[in-house]
C-alpha cells in the first residue's frame, strides 16, 4: 500500500531526527568541532558577508511568502481551498519543528548566539517550503515537480551551507532540520491525502 510507505518514511526520518538530536545533546560529533573549527571567524570576513545576506532571504520568510501565494491561488480558485488548506496545514506542521523541539534538545550554538541551536530554524524554514512548493507543483503543474525537487534541494543545501559558514549552527543542527521536515512533511502530507499523487500527475513526474 503506498500510503503505508510513504507514513514509515515518514516515521522512520522523524525517528532518526530524534536519534540525532540526542546523540548530539551533550556533546557536538568530531565532524560538527572539525567544521567549526575550520571556519571559525568566517562569519566577519567576506564568505560570511555573502552568507548573511542569503540567509535573511532562505529562512523563515520563505513559508510566509509561500503562505501568501497559497491564499492567492484560493482567491483566485475558489475550487483550489481545500488543496491549500491541506498544503498550510503541512507548511506549518514542518515549521513547527524548529520551534516545539529546540527547547526539547536544548543544544548551544558553536559560538555565542541568541536561541537554541537543534534544529536549524532557518533550514527548517526552506526544507518546508520547498517540500509545499513540490506537493503543490505535483498538483497543479505537474510539469514543473521535477524542476521544484531539484530546486528546493539546492536552496535547503545553500541555507544549511550559510548557516554553518556563519558559525551559528552545526553541521548536524541542518542535517537534522531536513530530517525533521521529511518526517513530519511525508506522515501528514499522506494523512491529508496530498500523498501519493493523483495518476495524472504520477505520469507526468515518471516523465
């Protein structure tokens, strides 16, 4: 049954978020100390100039902005409500992620920053609206799913890079932002029926 699958993705990537979380806890792994270590200071020099003001763009006004088109399509397409309904439903689910367990894991940041560090709020940010942007292509332009994967991975990849060249998160605070979006993005984008896709749009993805 695809939905059954697509729900223990989900469960198993939310688990290994929660895995991860606690292994890092306490204590950053040797790969999150050695890549800190190696960009320490960046964040006043030029690369983290560039990073910052990619950052203000590929964070949390991303799910706002795409809050805002959601309401625009429903305007405009009175028959699109309950797909978008659905889609914010799912947007603010994954975003709340960040927000309901960085007091659970309590993590500090590689170097002195306001707010917790586990997970990356900002790559939890774009991961989110990258995966909405999918689910909303694959229904309604279908066409351009491919293109919204691809981009939607790069811009998540390109955010974690900014924040880790700033020195505010670890390498894990972004690994774990993604995994926590997938998990909670496939278990309630397959609960509201958004997951798996309509045939018609399953063909046109399959190319």
């Amino acid at each position: 049954m695809p939905r059954v699958r697509w729900v223990v993705t989900g469960v198993v990537l939310f688990a290994a978020f929660l895995w991860l979380g606690l292994l890092v806890d306490r204590q950053p792994l040797q790969l999150d100390v050695e890549v800190a270590t190696a960009l320490q200071g960046q964040n006043t020099r030029p690369a983290g100039q560039v990073a910052g003001v990619v950052t203000n763009v590929l964070g949390p006004v991303l799910p706002y902005v795409l809050g805002v088109v959601l309401l625009a399509i429903v305007l405009r397409n009175r028959s699109q409500f309950s797909l978008c309904v659905r889609l914010a439903v799912v947007l603010l689910l994954c975003r709340l992620t960040s927000l309901a367990f960085k007091p659970v894991f309590q993590r500090q940041r590689p170097r002195a920053y306001p707010d917790l560090s586990y997970p990356s709020g900002h790559v939890v940010s774009v991961a989110a609206t990258g995966l909405v942007v999918v689910l909303l292509c694959a229904w309604l332009r279908p066409r351009f799913a491919r293109w919204a994967i691809w981009i939607s991975a790069a811009a998540t990849v390109l955010a974690a890079a900014c924040r880790i060249v700033l020195g505010v998160h670890w390498v894990t605070d972004t690994v774990g932002a993604v995994l926590a979006v997938l998990g909670v993005g496939l278990v309630s984008a397959t609960a509201l029926r958004l997951i798996p896709f309509p045939a018609r749009e399953r063909r046109s993805l399959d190319g």
